[in-house]
C-alpha cells in the first residue's frame, strides 16, 4: 500500500458501496470486516413472528428494525412485506436495504429520524407517536442481544413488545492472516472507518492480543472517522484521541476524508 489507507470496517455485506465511494475519491480501500454476520442458530422464532404479522384478531402496529443485517434476515424469511405494516428504521443504510427488498415510501409507510444525520435509537423515538402505540404489538427485528433503549421506552409508552433476534455477531478471531493484516496496517497511518462501538472494541482487544506490548498504542495513532456521537465516546473512553465524528450516512463519512 502507498499512502494512507482507508480501512473499512463494515461487516462485509454492506462494505461494498462505501468502498467504491472511497475509490472514487482516488483512496485505497481495505475491507477489513471487524464484525461477522450469522444467522441465528433457529430461525423458528423469527419467522413465527414474521408470520403473524397480520394476524385479523392482533395486527402489528409497527415493526422496527435496528440495522440493514436485521432487514436481509428477516426478507430471507419472508417472500412479501405484508401490507398495511408501517416499519421503523434507524438509519438510510436500512432505508436502502428495504428497498432493495421493494419496499419503499410512499406505497409503505416507513418511519425514520426526522435528520439523517442522527441514526440512532433516540431519533427514530422522537419521530414515533408513542401514544398511539399503547395497548399494541410492536416487533423489533435485532441481532442478539443489542441496546435495550428502544424496547423499553416502547415498553414504557405502553406498548406491547416483541424483541427478536435474526441474526449473530461476533468478532473475527486472531487467525495468522488477520494478524499479517494488522500487522501492515497499523506500521503506518491510515484513516479507519469505524460505524459501531462493538466493532470498535474488538478491534482494540484484537490489537492488545495482536501485540501486547505496543499494538493498543499502534491502534490509538491511528485516525478513527466515525458517525455517531456514542462511537466517538466510546473511542475516547479507550484512550483514542484523532476522532473524526461526521454524523450519519456514507456521504458525510466520505466527506470527511475529503477535508483532512
């Protein structure tokens, strides 16, 4: 490599198009996914869910997913969205991931936070009128375990809520290849993309494991550009101080890396 890289840490299903915005901009792009997706060990309880989506007697009145990864498990298990089932997201990667799955305003209803820049949780609750969900089902579609914010302040709202899992995360082990990758990449600076806080840890215990004696410092030298202000938190709590916080969507991240 020549230059810094652009290191993009995405899990690999949703990596692609923000690589080949970074090579637009004349950058290297690495793919180094930092969380893997699976799915979950039995799917029988998220496609029993899916199924009674539109059940005459108790109708879901909203399902909100938590991520673009929540969206292709849930579709693998559902050939249509059913009709008349609004949908809540948290972020324009999940709005891309329903369409392409067709799914899209205005034939769906699709509630999401009113400023793309802020895809989190606490947005996607001040755009729902949390009163007309009380006293009705309400789905969440997640990964295993996850934030609890939503569920409970739906819960709270009176709402009647289901949280299940479609899909596993977990960070890659330290294999000899992943070690090689690491190795070249922190023996120089670069600019890392960083969109979770899960993934970020890793990370950070992937390089104490990779080099206990320096790696952790190697790592905090580098530049983290990341698009929330919970994962800059985070960074910082782990010692990081060149964080670049862009707010929400591919566009600003790109942007970042332009005005360095």
């Amino acid at each position: 490599m020549s230059g810094p890289a652009v290191v993009i840490t995405r899990p690999r299903q949703q990596a692609g198009a923000l690589a080949q915005g970074v090579a637009a901009l004349g950058r290297t792009a690495v793919l180094l996914p930092l969380l893997q997706i699976a799915p979950v060990e039995d799917p029988a309880p998220l496609r029993a869910a899916l199924a009674s989506l539109n059940t005459p007697d108790d109708p879901a009145a909203l399902v909100a997913f938590v991520s673009p990864n929540a969206i292709d498990a849930a579709f693998a298990q559902l050939p249509a969205w059913p009709a008349g089932v609004p949908v809540a997201i948290v972020g324009e990667g999940s709005r891309a991931a329903l369409a392409r799955h067709g799914v899209a305003s205005p034939d769906y209803t699709i509630f999401s936070p009113a400023d793309s820049a802020h895809s989190d949780s606490e947005h996607l609750l001040a755009s729902l009128d949390l009163a007309s969900l009380a006293g009705r089902r309400v789905l969440i579609v997640r990964g295993d375990g996850g934030r609890e914010l939503l569920a409970d302040a739906l819960r709270a709202a009176g709402a009647r809520v289901e949280a299940v899992a479609a899909y596993r995360r977990s960070v890659p082990l330290l294999d000899e290849a992943l070690r090689a990758r690491l190795r070249a990449l922190l023996a120089q600076p670069n600019d890392w993309i960083i969109t979770s806080s899960e993934a970020l840890r890793g990370l950070a215990a992937l390089a104490a494991e990779f080099d206990p004696a320096g790696g952790l410092a190697a790592l905090r030298a580098q530049r983290l550009i990341v698009p929330h202000a919970r994962i800059a938190a985070t960074a910082h709590a782990l010692g990081f101080t060149r964080v670049t916080e862009t707010g929400s969507g591919d566009a600003r991240l790109l942007a970042a890396l332009q005005s360095q």
